[in-house]
C-alpha cells in the first residue's frame, strides 16, 4: 500500500453468520451425520459460494426442481423458504423433508397465511426473483403484490384497500424499505404495516454497525457472495455514506489499488459469510501493508434456533 502510515484494519461488529444460516447448515450437516450422502437441497442452503461448495463436497446436492430429487431421498429446503406449491409436492413425492427456513421468514409466512384467512390482501416489498420473496409470495395462488420500488408503490393495483397488509423481505436495507413503506401508507393510507419489523435482527444490526464503521475508515470490504442479498446492502450502506465500497466473494478478488493511499480499512461480512472468509482477508490485507487489527464495539448476538425434530442430537 502507499501509505504514508502504517494501515488498520477495523472490523465491524456484529458481521458473518446469523442465528438462521448457522441453523440452516447445521440442519444438511445433521441430515448427512444422520441418514448419509446424497442429501438433496432445494436451492441453495444460503446464498455463500464457500459454504455451498463445501456441503456439496460432503454429499449435499443442490436442486432447483424436485424432479431432480428420487424417490425416498431426504430432502432440506433452503433458509429462504419455499412457496407451498413446493411443499405440497415434496409431500407428495413421500420425500424425507427437513425444512431449513429462518425461522424469521417462518414468522412472516404464519402472518400472511393468518391474515389471508381474514379476508387481506399484501404488499410485499422486496426483490423480485429472490428465493425468500418466491416463497413469500408463493404462500398465497393470489392476493399478494410485490413492490421493488417507490415507482412501483405507485401502480400497483389490489382489488380492495379495505384489507390491505404488508410484508417484507427480510434482508433489505433498512432505509430504502422505510422509504418504500412510506410511499406505501401515503398511497393506502389504511393499510396495516407489519406486526412487527419484517427484516431481521440480523440485518438491521450488521447494516446498523456498517453506518458506524463507514465514517471511520476510508474504504468498507464486504465478505459475501453475489446473489447474497444482505451482503450487497452491506455494500450499499457504506456507500450511502460515500465510503468506497467493496464485495468480494474471497481473498483473492481483493485489488491492491483499492487500497493505495488508504490507512483505515473497513471489515464486514454478510449474513451467510463464513469467518474463516473474514481471516482469509485479514490475512491478504496483511500482505498489502495493513499492521494491525481492532474490532468495533458492538451488540453480541446471542440468539440461536433449535434444530427440527427427528435431527436434535440424542440427549
């Protein structure tokens, strides 16, 4: 680096692993322990190239389709969640099913399904494409109606107002979904907003810690993967607050020119990010000049979601 000073790294606190990733590998671990390879994993488990690729080396194989899965297989369905369409199918098919759904998103789902009961039609904001919304949305053959955007707040058409809810994708950014909710009420000024705040803990406090790291350093690493949704918001909050931003999938993607002239360097990871993803960087950033290593203050997470039944270890 061409630092006039020795750099730091400061690690954000909290990053890496949330209470339902380490719950949702832990389940296709159980299920390899317990019943043997191959274990059939609907999607992937979180959306991490390192932890994928290191399950698949172990017997899980990764579907999108279950007629890609035989007959009497055990079957997990990914953290994200899956439309009832899917589970309906799977039971169907006589599958061994262990559901790896964040129990977060498990809690939106029981809130769409009790209030459809009641007559409700949904907004959902989010992001379309995404497993957690396809299977948000896929809880209901209708009556849901998903918003990207302020724009989209603007055209979307239910077929009553009387009984209109809302829901969101867990892993959005804070601040643009506060933004989108916004639009939302001014236009359906009735409309009941989510029990209680759809986007996770996790989420909220690794964006939380990001908007405290970003004015402190002079550019923010994210460790997480591409298609990882809460990762590149990560990305996103550090730039919001015009800190260079960056996201690598692994050390090696990291660019020495990012880092000339740089003294303080941001660290964070996304939610399904590995640690051992973390030091891998740590350890290249050494390599590029950075001398030392602190960590942020921060909330010590401490919750943790028991396994399902018929995987618990045996007392």
């Amino acid at each position: 680096m061409n630092a006039p000073t020795p750099a730091e790294i400061i690690l954000a606190e909290p990053r890496g692993f949330c209470a339902g990733v380490d719950r949702a590998i832990d389940i296709v671990e159980h299920a390899l322990s317990k019943f043997g390879a191959p274990i059939y994993v609907r999607h992937e488990i979180v959306h991490n190239t390192h932890v994928v690729n290191d399950l698949r080396s172990r017997g899980a194989i990764f579907i999108e389709d279950l007629n890609d899965v035989p007959p009497g297989a055990t079957l997990v369905f990914s953290a994200h969640g899956v439309p009832k369409a899917v589970e309906h199918e799977a039971e169907r098919r006589g599958f061994r099913v262990f559901d790896a759904t964040c129990p977060l998103v498990t809690k939106v789902h029981v809130e769409v399904a009790k209030l459809h009961r009641e007559g409700y039609e949904f907004i959902m904001i989010g992001h379309k494409g995404h497993p957690e919304v396809e299977g948000t949305m896929g809880q209901l053959s209708e009556g849901i109606h998903l918003v990207e955007d302020v724009d989209d707040v603007a055209t979307v058409q239910p077929s009553q107002t009387e009984r209109l809810a809302v829901v969101t994708q867990t892993t959005l950014s804070v601040d643009d979904a506060a933004e989108i909710m916004a639009a939302v009420q001014k236009r359906f000024p009735q409309i009941r907003p989510p029990k209680q705040q759809d986007i996770c803990y996790a989420t909220q406090n690794r964006q939380d810690a990001v908007k405290l790291l970003s004015p402190q350093v002079d550019i923010v690493i994210v460790v997480g993967s591409p298609s990882s949704s809460n990762s590149n918001r990560l990305r996103d909050v550090s730039q919001k607050y015009g800190t260079p931003s960056y996201m690598v999938d692994h050390a090696d993607e990291l660019q020495a020119a990012w880092f000339e002239g740089k003294q303080r360097i941001g660290l964070t990871a996304g939610a399904s990010a590995p640690d051992i993803l973390v030091q891998q960087v740590i350890t290249r950033l050494r390599t590029l000049g950075a001398v030392s290593v602190r960590t942020l203050d921060g909330i010590q997470e401490t919750i943790k979601f028991p396994l399902p039944k018929g995987l618990k270890p045996e007392a």
